[in-house]
C-alpha cells in the first residue's frame, strides 16, 4: 500500500497546455483624441514577453505597467496526479484615437517561449466630440523665421468660460522629427503657487500651466497658459500641426459623469465630451550660411560668453592642468558643446590636450573640464580659448574668448636609458658633470648629481626599518580611511537633491508644527509642506504635486493600505478646500494624522531610494 501510494505521489506532471490570449476594451465607442484602456491577457505556463503594439496611423500608443499573477491547481486523473502552474500576465496599453469612423485594433502579436501567438482583431467606433463656442484653444510660434538650431518658444492659451473637467491636449507637434523640444520647467511664483496646473500631454510627459482672469471674443473667462520650448533641427517651410484638447462640460441631460484630478479644481457635474481645436502657424527655418563659417563651429546659436580657470598654474613640462571653461548665454544648454580644441594652432602647438568632458550644467552656465600637459618649458600662458557661435540677431558668426591664463613651466632634468644602460664612453648629464660607463652600474656615477645616492638598499634593510610598518601599514589604512572620508563627503554634499531628501522629514515636521489651526489658510499650509515633503523624497517638482503623481512610488515603497489611505486623505482634503471652495475636514485631525504618518514615510521612502528594503 505504501509502494503504491509513493507511486501515485511520484506521477506527478506539468499539463502541456496552450496558452490562453484574449483581448479587451474599456468601451466600443470612443472620442477622438480622449484615450481608452486596451488589455491583452496572457494565461500560460511560460512567462510572456510584452507584446509590441504595430505601427498604426489610427492611435497613438502608450504602454503601460503590466499586472501578473501566477497560479498553480492539482487534479487526479486516473489515477494520476496532474499540477498546472501558470502565469496570468494582463498587458495594458492606452489608445487615443487620432480620426473618427470605424477603427481596426490589428491583432497583436504575443511571444511566449519563443514560439508567436496572436490576438484577434477588434472593432471600434470613434466619434467626434461635442463643440463649444466659449470656448477656445491658440497655439503661438515666438517668431515665424528662425535659423537652424535657434531656439523658439511654442505657447498655448486655452481659453474657458464655464466649468470643465477630465481634459486631454493631443500636441502633435511634439512629435515632430524636424525639431528637438529640450526640458523645460518654467519660474514659479511661489507666492501665487495655487495658480499653477500639471499639463498632462501624454508619453508620461507634464508642462506647467498658470490660469488667470482674461478677456478673449469680448468675454471675460479664465485662461490657462502653458509653453514648452523648440529648437529646430533642419531647414524648410512648416505648417505646424494643429492642437486640440478633449474635455468635459456639464450637461443638464446628464448622459455620463466623468472624473479626474482637476475636476476639484474646475467643479464637478454630469459631464458630456467636447473638443476645441487651435490655428496651425507656418514657420520658415533658413539654414546657418556657410560663409564665414569657422572651422570649428560647433553649432552654437545665439549670444554666447566664456571664462577659463586653471589650477596648478606653476609645472613642470608634462605636468597635468586642470582646466575648466564656463560657458554663458545659449539658452537651453542641453546640446550645448566645445568645440575642437585642437584647430587651435596656439594650443595644439604648445599643450597636449586630453580628457575633454561632455560638460554639465550648473545653474545657468555650462561647464567643461579638460587636461593640458606642456609640452616646453618655453610656455609663458595658455592662450585665449575660442568658441565660436552664430549671432541669430545680427546674422553673422562671432567668437566669445576668454582670457590668457598665465603660467609658470619648469623644466624636468631627465637621465636617458642610453645613461642607464652605460653604452655611451662619455655622456653629459644634464646638470653638466660627465657620466662615465661603469660595469658596478650608474650607482658609482656619483659626482654632481643629487638625484642619485652611493648606497644600496635591499629588501633586508627595509624589514628591519620602522618606516617599513609605516610605509607599507599605516599609510595605506589612513589613505583609504581619508579617502573613503573624502568621498562619502563628497556624495553627500554633491547631490543637491540627495541633500534635500535628507532633510525633507525634519523641514516637513517643522512646517507643520507652525501651522496655525484657527487660520483659514491651515489646509494651504497643510498641503504645501505635503507636497514639499513628497517632491524631495520622490524627486518630483513639488508645485503641483496631487497624490496620482506618487501613488506608485508609494506602493513601490511598501506602504500598506491604511497608510495609502492617510496619505491620499491629506491630500484630497486640502485640495477640496483650496480649489473648489468646498468645506474640508477638520485642520486639526489632517495635522494629527500627517505628523503620525510622518516617521513611517521617512522610513519607507528612504528604504526605497537606498535600494534596502523597509523594515
């Protein structure tokens, strides 16, 4: 009984089954340019690969995070104990219908264990929205001619007068290859920091949006104003595309209700889809001229101006200096670069030049390091660095210099290997006395040379010598010990945004034991050292911060539900009472439940950002 009981228990096998694709969709109907959630679910035993969505002109496409699952079940089938282990994989993209009419989901492939499958296709029906005539959207060029590589600025202003909400800007323009869109994050007025918004344009991409009082078709409404900076790339005429955005107005029939994070901001109702289009502006991009064109341009256009330093300024010939230019004036510094040192026949004649850094920015300049070796003790400076660049305004090339560096160049007294080796009857040593050959080795050429010692040391000497310990013990552990010192220093205080995130708990503490819970301002104060807090620890832009924008880190963190809860509280409560006027909690219990959560964030949080896991 037992011999058969362990052989049923032994007959135990993976069911070879096919995997199991199915597709799905939010909603069949759907509305230009507002996105819709696409699901592919994967059940099967090996592990998927994501699949790739194909090129479609009639969506663009954003992945998004996955969800998996795995299960395992057991049956007995005659008498045979059968386990099936398999992976459930849901991949979720987000669809934006980009023209109306009948749109064909293609099938989408799915690798698993690299064999192919595929979905079915699917239909849907794309709609349409709603226009409205208070409303309205423009899309402004800073200038209509420029030349390559000048920056330009691209505006919208979105017009509103009534309440909207769950918005979407499809910006096609961004997506042009003839043009580089550089980050950009504007100057925040942090005395008016309740008037700025988070721009969702899509690609997990933000712009910072003010809204304000103004007048447009002789209506008095609200504008919400936002730019994002453009540098074109190549010549040419453009009519840029057109701009959109696809939101919600309240309708009195109440056909559906939609919701979003500035709903709060804009109110809420029953909700129906609308759209606004704006102009396409032309633009006309002429390229740099060629005459007059340095030979080492590099391709910077507008004003430019430039400053040098060095350190040592007192060598000796091959020596290493550290040299550092600052570069001021271009406006996005992104792509902002050197250029070829070596055309420069001043430098290239006297130095070797090497290690030439990409450059980083430092506030509104951008700085390179680079290494000089003179080559001769004949070098009284090193010459005036060139950088040439294109004057947008004037139309011609200039050159930003900066000044001579003055140096002081020492020569080095060198022995020869043909010294060494004594092939030479009678050679001159450097400092004139004669070196003559000698078969006990140059040990015995003695006279008038300081850089050489009559005695012999070996390796018994040495043992016996204290510096010994000294030399081979001591000064290699204080080494290491400084130099470990020096640069847990140095990381500590070279990241400015590390630096932040370490004091971000102490400061969040601070500021919300100052608050004053009979002022009507508590929920402002509240809210604003919530999102300080958050933006440093998360490297977020703390400004416009809601709790959509940290969820996931959060939950990456391994907060619990409870503590999810607490924090999503504060900041809903706080937004309600700041943007649409509505009566929040009690200040007193939002400030008792933030400064209780606070530890356990700390924790949590600086658990994530140094890769340990949180107790």
């Amino acid at each position: 009984m037992a011999l058969m009981l362990f052989l049923l228990t032994a007959c135990v096998v993976c069911a070879q089954q096919e995997p199991v694709i199915d597709v799905a969709v939010e909603s069949t109907l759907v509305y230009r340019g507002e996105p819709f959630l696409l699901q592919v679910k994967v059940s099967s035993e090996k592990e998927p690969d994501q699949p790739v969505f194909p090129p479609s002109q009639d969506f663009r496409v954003e992945v998004m995070a996955p969800s998996r699952n795995q299960s395992t079940s057991v049956q007995i089938i005659n008498g045979r104990m059968i386990r099936e282990e398999r992976n459930e994989v849901q991949f979720n993209f987000s669809l934006i219908p980009l023209r109306i009419g009948d749109l064909r989901i293609p099938s989408i492939p799915v690798r698993i264990d690299g064999k192919v499958y595929a979905t079915r296709p699917s239909q849907i029906r794309c709609q349409e929205p709603d226009k409205i005539d208070d409303i309205g959207l423009d899309m402004l060029v800073s200038a209509t001619e420029c030349y390559v590589g000048e920056p330009l600025m691209l505006t919208w202003n979105w017009y509103i007068g009534r309440r909207v909400g769950d918005f979407r800007f499809i910006l096609p323009v961004l997506e042009m290859d003839a043009f580089w869109f550089p980050e950009y994050s504007p100057e925040i007025d942090q005395q008016r920091i309740q008037e700025y918004l988070r721009i969702d344009i899509g690609q997990n991409k933000t712009l910072i949006g003010r809204q304000g009082p103004a007048r447009w078709q002789n209506r008095q409404l609200t504008q919400v104003t936002f730019s994002q900076p453009m540098i074109p790339k190549q010549a040419g005429s453009y009519t840029l595309p057109a701009s959109s955005v696809v939101f919600a107005i309240e309708d009195a029939r109440g056909s559906r209700q939609r919701r979003s994070l500035m709903d709060d901001f804009f109110g809420s109702a029953r909700m129906r889809r609308v759209s606004v289009v704006s102009t396409s502006p032309r633009l006309v991009v002429r390229d740099l001229p060629a005459t007059g064109r340095p030979a080492n341009f590099s391709g910077i256009v507008g004003s430019c101006s430039a400053q040098a330093s060095a350190e040592p300024r007192e060598v000796s010939v091959g020596d290493p200096i550290i040299v550092t230019m600052r570069l001021r004036g271009p406006a996005y510094l992104d792509g902002v670069r050197l250029p070829e040192l070596s055309a420069q026949e001043s430098l290239n004649r006297d130095f070797k030049i090497s290690d030439v850094s990409p450059g980083t920015i430092e506030n509104s300049e951008k700085v390179f390091q680079f290494t000089l070796r003179a080559r001769h003790a004949d070098v009284r400076a090193i010459p005036a660095l060139e950088v040439p660049y294109f004057d947008s305004k004037t139309g011609q090339y200039a050159t930003a210099a900066t000044q001579p560096i003055p140096l002081t160049v020492k020569a080095v007294s060198t022995v020869t290997a043909m010294d060494v080796e004594g092939r030479a009857a009678s050679v001159m040593a450097p400092g004139g006395a004669e070196l003559r050959a000698w078969s006990q080795g140059i040990a015995a050429n003695v006279a008038g040379l300081d850089v050489l010692k009559n005695h012999r040391v070996g390796y018994r000497q040495w043992r016996r010598s204290p510096w010994w310990l000294v030399l081979c013990v001591v000064m290699p552990l204080l080494y290491g010990t400084l130099s470990l010192s020096l640069q847990l220093w140095r990381r500590r205080h070279a990241d400015p945004a590390l630096l932040a995130a370490r004091q971000a708990t102490g400061r969040c503490r601070r500021a919300l034991k100052r608050v004053v819970l009979t002022d009507d301002g508590a929920g402002d104060a509240i809210l604003a050292a919530w999102r300080d807090f958050f933006g440093a620890k998360l490297r977020l832009p703390a400004e416009a911060l809601v709790f959509a924008d940290i969820r996931p880190a959060l939950q990456a963190a391994g907060l619990n539900g409870d503590e999810l809860a607490g924090v999503e509280r504060i900041f809903t409560a706080c937004e309600a009472g700041r943007y649409a006027g509505r009566s929040m909690e009690p200040p007193a219990e939002l400030l008792a439940l933030a400064l209780r959560l606070l530890p356990t964030l700390d924790k949590k949080l600086n658990g994530r950002r140094t890769g340990r896991k949180p107790a």
